[in-house]
C-alpha cells in the first residue's frame, strides 16, 4: 500500500469531456457520467463529514467489527477508535451546549 509522495504528479487539470456540455433548454440526464457530476456538484460535504461517511461504510461492509473496518480503512484499530471517541466526545459536549 503505498502513500501520498508515491502518486503522480500533475499541474495540470484535465478539461471536462465534451459529453458533458447541454444544449439550453435540454434535460437533464438521469443517469451517466453527466448525473454523477452533477449529484456530486450538489454535495460538498467537509473532510469530516467524508471521513465519517466513508468509516460508516466500512463499519457497515464489515458488520461493526472495527478491526476488519481499521483494515480495510488502512489505519491502526487504535486510530479508528480514538476518531471514533473525538466524534462521541463532540456529539456529548454539543448536547451539553444545547441544554
């Protein structure tokens, strides 16, 4: 498994495909590379809430076992463990606040 500092590198961004651009007035698709950007576009959810997100589905591919999730998610058991008390100690102090 390899790291950050292994990927390519790239200055550059790739200009959209020619597919996705719509004439004015055309509908909008329901399914295809086009439908997938644009649900996308909708949501831009933070770092933590993908993370959160992305912990949730490995939780649920491995049936709450957090040393099967820890591994798929290629972190330390520990490490799953103390993002999942950081979260529980937010949610509790939020509760608090809201009292």
């Amino acid at each position: 498994m390899g790291n950050v500092t292994s990927l390519p590198r790239s200055n550059e961004i790739p200009p959209a495909p020619a597919s996705d651009t719509r004439a004015v007035g055309e509908a909008e698709p329901e399914s295809g590379p086009i439908a997938v950007r644009q649900a996308l576009d909708a949501d831009w959810p933070t770092l933590a809430v993908l993370s959160r997100r992305y912990i949730d589905r490995a939780l649920e591919h491995t049936h709450g076992n957090k040393t099967r999730a820890a591994d798929l998610l290629g972190i330390d058991r520990r490490t799953l463990n103390r993002i999942l008390a950081r979260e529980r100690a937010r949610k509790a102090a939020a509760a608090k606040a809201a009292e």
